[in-house]
C-alpha cells in the first residue's frame, strides 16, 4: 500500500518537477540582463500653411476610409 501510495503520489508530482528543472535555466540569466528602454513614437501637429497641405492630408484620410471598408 505504501509503495503504491509514493508510486502515485511520485507520478503527480512529476510533470511540477521536470518543470522546474527546465524553467529554471530560464531565469538564471533575468538578473544580469540590463535595462533596456522600449522605442516611442511622437506624433505632432503643426497648422497647415497652404491649401495643398490640407489637401493631400484629405486625401490621406479619404483613400484610408475607402482601403478599410473595401471587401
């Protein structure tokens, strides 16, 4: 009865064991890795300074709504 009790419990426990024996490599190296700040992206506006500026930005915005509602 013992045997089998430690044979059962032995086969539960296995799959947590193999992975904390494969995980663990994973976080040897988190703690001599350095920060690395992520990459941003800014978006400005300016007024438009000639009707061809507000034109072509029209355009833009028309040729976008007609690629996202095209099948």
């Amino acid at each position: 009865m013992r045997k089998e009790l430690l044979s059962a419990l032995t086969i539960r426990l296995l799959p947590l064991w193999l992975l904390l024996i494969f995980a663990a490599p994973l976080f040897w190296g988190v703690q001599d890795t350095w920060a690395v700040s992520a990459p941003t992206i800014t978006f400005g506006m300016e007024d438009a300074s000639s009707p061809q500026q507000i034109s072509g930005v029209l355009q833009i915005f028309i040729l976008l709504t007609v690629l996202s509602l095209a099948p």
